[in-house]
C-alpha cells in the first residue's frame, strides 16, 4: 500500500512512539492507544489494532479511523507542583471527577473532550490520564515527563511528610520558559528515544526511503526463531529501477548505522555459538 511522504512520517513516528512507551512502562496489556490525526479537522487518525501488544505497532499495521494512573484514583486526584517536572503542567491540566465506567460511547467521548476546556492533559477519576499535543513528539514529550512527575509526587506521598508546594510566580516563570522552549527540546527528545529503542523503525524508514529512489524493493525477514534471534534475514530481494541505480550510493546514514549493528551482533552470536577456543 502506497502513502504519502507526509502520512509515511506520521506513521513511522506513531509506531515509534508506541514502542518507546511500551519499553518505558507505560502500556497496560492490549486495551490503551495512542492515537495521530491525519486530517486538519481532525476527523481521521491513525491507531493500533485492537488485540496487539505496542511492541508488534508497525507503521504498516496502523489503522485509519474515522472518529464521530494512580494519582487518578485518588479522592483528590490533582497534581501538586511540588517539583521541577509538575511545573511543565502549570495551568495546563483539567480534572474530570466524574467517572462513569467504560469510555465507549460518542456522549461520554463528547463529554470527556468538553472536560479538556484549554488544557492539554485530562486526569480521568479512576480511569487514567489523557495527553494531548501539536505533534507526536510533544504528546511523548508529554505524556514521559507527566509520568515522571506524577512517580515523584507518588514516592515523596509514601514519605508521610508534607509536600513543599512551589509558589505561583515561581511556576509561571518556569511556564513561560518552558513553552517558550518546549517545542524544540520535544523532537529532540522524541529522535533520541527513537535512536535507542526503535534501530528496526529507522531501518523501516531507511527502506521506505531508498524504494523511492530504486523504484520498488521487496525484504525478505526471518522466518524461523533461530533466524530471528539472530536478527539475520532470511533473503533480501529487490526489484531494482536500472535508471536509478547510482541512488544505491544514497544509502541513508540511519540505514547504515542499522547494518553496522546487525553485523556487530551476528558477529557476537557467531563468537557464542563457537563456544571458547581450545
């Protein structure tokens, strides 16, 4: 299936963000989601298939849908900005107390959505937290350091000792800062978490970019556990536009740091599977 440069990128980065939060902890089972628009009246997005973990998001598995934590269980469930990561979500967090079971129909959507009011984090009574931002780097961005936030407020409660509540001007000062910067620090956030745990995204993304240029090429991927566990391929096969051969030289630097590191670990397994030299 063909995709535009512009809903490719959406794709990548979504599938990207869904294994990163998946690595750091913050899935539960099959039933959460992040989700991307890919309409400006953000009537169509990009989500997971139901029943799959967020380790198996591909950016081919993504579907297009057309759409009509602890602190949240407690009695008071807001956040106090009793620390450096709180501040990021001065002013910017609505308290939705009404809890009302599952959150599967188009009135309680509707109602959840009115409860964001100008804020973009929605803590849900007994349900979780929502996150919101202008691109899937800022909602990671987000979503990691209100994690962050929320695990210190958590550890410093457990304490039994009274929390030290920063001042109002001191945390507006900290606001203004922080929005004047954030956009900038969150795509360096997000393509630094994508380097350490998603090497097999950039290779995706790798290909996707050097089949355009070759005009088609088809991958061949493990296909027995052994195979897979040693990340080797099973066969690479490619259907090669002959006018375009001189782009093979075009490899991307993230297609070949990705090689570099397959050789370096079927080097390693090869050195294990030897055993110690006699």
């Amino acid at each position: 299936m063909a995709f535009s440069e512009e809903e490719w990128k959406l794709r990548v980065d979504l599938a990207a963000a869904y294994q990163i939060c998946q690595k750091l902890g913050f899935n539960e089972g099959i039933c959460n989601h992040l989700t991307v628009s890919l309409s400006g009246d953000q009537s169509t997005f990009l989500v997971i298939p139901y029943g799959l973990l967020w380790q198996e998001v591909t950016p081919y598995n993504l579907l297009t849908v057309q759409l009509m934590t602890a602190i949240t269980c407690l009695k008071d469930p807001k956040l106090p900005m009793s620390h450096q990561n709180c501040l990021r979500f001065y002013n910017d967090i609505a308290y939705d107390l009404e809890y009302n079971g599952a959150s599967d129909s188009h009135t309680e959507g509707q109602r959840m959505s009115q409860a964001f009011g100008h804020c973009s984090t929605l803590f849900h009574r007994s349900h979780g937290t929502f996150v919101l931002g202008s691109s899937i780097a800022e909602a990671l961005d987000n979503l990691y350091y209100l994690e962050r936030a929320a695990e210190v407020v958590v550890k410093a409660r457990s304490m039994q000792m009274e929390l030290d509540v920063i001042s109002n001007k001191v945390a507006e000062g900290f606001k203004r800062k922080f929005q004047a910067e954030n956009k900038e620090a969150a795509e360096l956030h997000f393509k630094a978490l994508k380097r350490v745990h998603c090497s097999e995204l950039q290779w995706t993304q790798a290909s996707q970019g050097l089949a355009s240029k070759l005009g088609g090429i088809g991958l061949g991927f493990p296909a027995s556990a052994a195979q897979a566990s040693w990340g080797v391929p099973e066969g690479l096969g490619m259907g090669v536009n002959h006018k375009a051969m001189s782009s093979v030289v075009e490899l991307s630097s993230s297609l070949s740091l990705y090689l570099t590191s397959l050789i370096s670990r079927w080097s390693i397994r090869l050195r294990q599977a030897a055993g110690p030299a006699e």
